[in-house]
C-alpha cells in the first residue's frame, strides 16, 4: 500500500479517460436542473470559497455534476466512492481533470477502498476537512472510530467477526503509527457532515443517542424530494436495469420477491409489477405489510416463497435477510441480488467459503454458485452490494438533481453557521424549493391559490391537526 499520507492529486484507473467522462457528464447535466439553478444563483457570490469538502459517494457522472456545483460554489474537494464497485472510471478521470483530488476507481478491494477514503480525509499542508459529504456514513465512522482509537488504541485488538472492521483496524493501526493526533485535528476543525443514505442516518441517530456524536450532521435522506425521489422513483428505474444488463434476462412472467417494502422496496415493487413480473413481498413491519397488501403484492416470508422464485431482490438496509440456507433451497438458476446499502443483507461469505459449491466468474459482477451435490446453480449479482451501481450505473439525474440539491443546501448550512453537535433536518420549506426548481422540466406549472384559499388553508386548528390540518 502506498505512503498513507502521501499528497497525491488522485488515484484512478485511467486519467486519460477524462474526455469520455467530459462527454457523459454533458449529456446528464441538463437533466439535472436543481443543480443547474444553484450554479446560476450562486455563480458571483460563491458562497463555499475556501471551505474543504471530503466526499464518500459513488463516483458517477451523477456525483460528478454535484461536485462541479460544490466547485462552482467555491469548494476545493478530495473525493472517493462509497462503494467498491459503483465507480465509473471515465467520471472519475473527469474530475480529476477538472481539479478534485479523486481516489476511487471501480472493482477496488475492501483494503484499496479504505484507504482511498483515508486519502479523502487527508488535506495534508493546506490543513484539514471542513464538511463532509457522505453516503452511508463510511467517512464519518472512519473519523469516529479513529478518534476514539487515539484514546485507546486497545480497541482496535478487539475481537470481531466483522472483516471490514478487521481491514479498517488495520489501517487505523498503521495511521495512529505515522500521526497519532490525525483523527483529533479533524474533529477539532470540523464544521459538520451531511449524510445522504438511510444506513448512514441510522448511524448518526445511534451517535447521537449514545452521546458519542463528535460533530453535528444534517440527515439529507428524510427530505421528501430525497428519500421519496430518490428511494422510490430512482430504484424504479435503476433496479432492474441493472438486472438486465447483468443476466439479459425478461422480467415478464418470472416470480420476482422483492424483502422489504420501505421506499427502497416500494420502488422496486413497482417496476417488477410494471415489468409484468409474479411479485411477492415479505416484511417484518406491520404497517409497511399492509401498504404492500393493499398495492396488490402478496405478502409473505422468503421461506414461503424460496423454492419457486426466480428473482430474489434484498432492499431492507438489515443484515442476513437471505440466509445460506435459503440459497440452498433455491430453484436451479435462481437470481439473488441487493440495492439496500450495505453487503450484508445477503450471506456472501458463507455462500463464497463453502467448499461444495463451485463459483464460476461470468463477468465482472456476475457470479454463478453451483451447488455439487444437486447440480443448481444460483446467480449472484455484484457480490450482494448494490446492483444498480456494480451491474448498471445507478438512478438517473433528474432523482439524483432532487437528492444533490438538498446535499448542497446542507453543506451551505453547516458551512454558514456554527452548529451544536447533534442531527438536524432541512427545513421543509427547502423541500419545497427543491421540488420547485425541478417542474419547469417536466413542464409542470403549479396552481396559484387565491387569497381566500391561502387564508383557508393558514386558519389555525385546535387540538392536534395545528394548522397543517386543511392542507395535508
């Protein structure tokens, strides 16, 4: 491994790739107006000048149109993915090209891929990270669990199953070797984070309601025009295209059960159902059970369904939802893949460690487990991580412009104003705003209430509605 606190511009597959990156960012951008209306508003004012901004978020020309705005803004950013496999190379050389310091490149291992965080996390002699933006909280629990490190390095000796945790101990060991006060500098100068996944969130509630928060954080993901556009309408789109260009696959006819109907799983219900596809859903959660019922879906535990679906989709944020021994119940040729966060949800490594099961590379992404002693196979799709990134290259603009926009309005608050440590949300007048910027697109105009309907609706309510009652 490199020099941990060598100053390099950036580490990427190929800057030559850059012009081909230029290209499909041009091509993404107009759909992304949100973004496009920010850089506009603040193109003289520059409202982010000299403010240092870390990023852990997938590496897509997606990403890329977010970055060029925090650029125009006035930022100076060190960026890597969120994800092994999500980068796509072109929109790394891209930025690189255009002066963010860029660590990421896709098919990194666990190991390559901390370490590109770390590089994202090192300002070297122009100081250290202001704010951060983050997906999935990797950046913010590297920071965290470094800090506490330099407070009792013993922890990093602690037992665990965990092989992540096994790999970033190790980093932190070799960090605290060369700079036992790097993780304290950057908690000591840092202005806040702003995270833009649920898994992430997640993470920061726990912080928060264990005290051990150490900066304060803006939750990007609960903002409607994120979680809803983002979760429901992205997946919608992304989920299956990475399905199809990962297996070739029809969707019409075939049983497909997608585990979990949050947004994520509403989302990717819907275009199951749309592509004419069996669905069944299961769910540990009443409410979102009764949705999923009342949306037309049968609702049911996998192991009701595990011997005759063809498409097997984990879309929870929760670890083990597809056993080993499901993936032994499965019929022959069988589909297993996840677009909830995390690699866990499925269990990769008892099902790749398994010496009576034979793996067969395909392509980059696509796995077949043949299992010896019944002749089935079973196809993995991006090692269990995201398949809509590993197989295709994620939710389109125009959702990823919804999402972007409140992430640079959270970065301007928190860069604005001093904030005490806790999670915040955005205001909801913000969502408005974001939703705003984004109809003249669609070619969507908004209805104008009179002023006797704008007084109907403000009319203040006793008891529990408040005022909100005669609008929502």
């Amino acid at each position: 491994m490199e020099n941990l606190f060598a100053e390099k511009d950036f580490i990427i597959k190929d800057i030559n790739l850059f012009e081909d990156g230029l290209k499909a960012i041009s091509v993404v951008e107009p759909e992304m107006p949100g973004l496009l209306a920010l850089r506009e508003k603040y193109r003289t004012e520059k409202p982010l000048k000299g403010a240092k901004i870390t990023g852990s978020l997938h590496m897509t020309v997606e990403t890329a149109a977010l970055m060029k705005t925090l650029m125009e803004l006035g930022a100076d950013l060190r960026w890597a993915s969120c994800n092994i496999y999500s980068t796509q190379d072109h929109a790394a050389a891209a930025m690189a090209h255009l002066g963010a310091k860029v660590f990421a490149w896709k098919g990194e291992t666990l190991e390559e891929y901390w370490h590109c965080t770390l590089q994202a996390l090192n300002w070297g002699k122009s100081g250290s990270v202001d704010l951060i933006v983050d997906d999935g909280g990797d950046a913010t629990f590297l920071i965290h669990r470094g800090y506490l490190a330099e407070n009792d390095p013993s922890i990093l000796d602690d037992p665990t199953d965990n092989k992540e945790i096994v790999i970033v101990d190790k980093l932190l060991k070799q960090v605290l070797s060369a700079d036992n006060t790097f993780f304290h500098r950057i908690v000591e100068n840092i202005k806040g984070v702003s995270e833009e996944t649920t898994t992430g969130v997640n993470r920061l509630y726990q912080l928060e309601a264990d005290g051990k928060l150490l900066f304060p954080a803006i939750n990007v993901n609960d903002s409607v025009t994120k979680s809803k556009f983002d979760n429901i309408y992205g997946c919608r789109e992304s989920l299956f295209d990475g399905v199809r260009r990962a297996t070739d696959i029809m969707i019409a006819g075939k049983r497909v059960h997608i585990c979990g109907f949050g947004d994520v799983g509403k989302g990717s219900a819907e275009a199951a159902k749309e592509g004419k596809a069996i669905v069944t859903v299961s769910e540990v959660d009443p409410i979102c059970a009764l949705q999923a019922t009342m949306a037309g879906y049968t609702v049911c535990p996998v192991d009701d369904i595990v011997s005759k679906t063809d498409i097997f989709v984990t879309a929870t944020g929760n670890c083990d939802v597809i056993t080993f021994e499901h993936m032994t119940q499965m019929k022959d040729q069988a589909i297993v893949c996840n677009i909830g966060h995390f690699d866990n949800e499925i269990q990769v490594d008892t099902l790749k460690n398994n010496v009576e099961i034979v793996h067969t590379e395909i392509k980059p992404q696509v796995d077949r487990y043949t299992f010896k002693e019944t002749g089935k196979s079973i196809y993995l799709l991006a090692d269990g991580r995201l398949v809509n990134l590993g197989c295709a290259t994620g939710h389109p603009g125009f959702v990823m412009s919804c999402s972007f926009v409140n992430q640079t309005l959270a970065q301007l608050l928190l860069w604005q104003k001093s904030w005490d440590t806790a999670v915040y949300r955005l205001p909801k007048e913000y969502d408005e705003e974001v939703a705003r910027l984004h109809l003249d697109r669609l070619d969507a105009k908004l209805t104008k209430l009179t002023e006797k309907q704008a007084e109907y609706i403000n009319v203040k309510v006793e008891g529990p509605y408040k005022s909100d009652h005669y609008r929502y």
